[in-house]
C-alpha cells in the first residue's frame, strides 16, 4: 500500500481555521491524504466553527484541539499555515522533503458585530478555505 501523503494544517490555537481546513480536506480528498491539524497554543474547539462546518455537511464536532507535535511537523509531506502568527511562529522543520506553504485566512474569532454578522464571517473564511483545499487537491490528485 502506498503511503498517503501527510498534510498538517497549523493555526494559532487549533480551534477555527485549521479544524475547517482539516475536515474539508478529510472529505474532499477522498481518503488520499494523512490530515493533522494542530496550533502553537490548543484553545479548544470553536463552537461557530463546528456549526459552519456542520451546515456544510462536515462533522468536525469530535476533533480536538491540538499543540504542534514535533514529531508529526518533520514526517509531514506539506505544511501549510493558514494564519499568519503561525507562519511567522512555526517550529523549525527538519524535513528537508516538507513543502510548506502559507494561506492566510482572516479569523473569524476576531469577528465583531451581530451574531449573525460573526456568522457570516464565518462561513466567509470557511468558504474561502474550502475553495483552497478544492484546488489543492485537484493540484495533487
């Protein structure tokens, strides 16, 4: 069996962006890929983000909130930090095979307003995350 690639989502606390990112591309892989997920800091999961999530038809509800695990960081075939902080914050990797990209996302936990406007936000970023995992995965499949 050939191995899966291994892809592992990094944002600051593991909670938003980096859990969409992960459950989208657990489904629209198809099963080709090793996802993880994790932040510098685990702030556990994000309500509004299991909810946008769930009116996508993705059950994220059951993952966990994570800190960067070193040993996962250097087997990982990409590394892609979807905020900024992480970027800049990321360990270093020793995998000299790794292909790290950066795809900053607002976040949506910072958002202010009505509860129907933090929603948006939401489903804003999450949207924008999906169209990005849709053209990843047609770019590796």
């Amino acid at each position: 069996m050939e191995k899966k690639p291994l892809v592992y989502f990094l944002c600051t606390g593991n909670s938003c962006r980096s859990q969409i990112a992960d459950g989208f591309l657990k489904q629209l892989g198809c099963d080709n890929f090793e996802v993880k997920s994790a932040g510098l800091e685990a702030h556990g999961l994000n309500p509004r983000a299991v909810q946008v999530m769930k009116e996508a038809g993705i059950d994220i509800s059951k993952n966990t909130s994570d800190v960067i695990d070193p040993e996962i960081l250097n087997r990982a075939d990409y590394v892609i930090t979807l905020c900024g902080h992480a970027d800049e914050h990321c360990p270093v990797i020793s995998n000299k095979n790794v292909t790290k990209w950066h795809w900053g996302f607002d976040d949506p936990a910072r958002a202010e307003g009505s509860e129907d406007e933090i929603m948006n936000q939401f489903r804003t970023v999450r949207d924008a995350i999906k169209s990005r995992i849709e053209q990843f995965v047609k770019f590796l499949i």
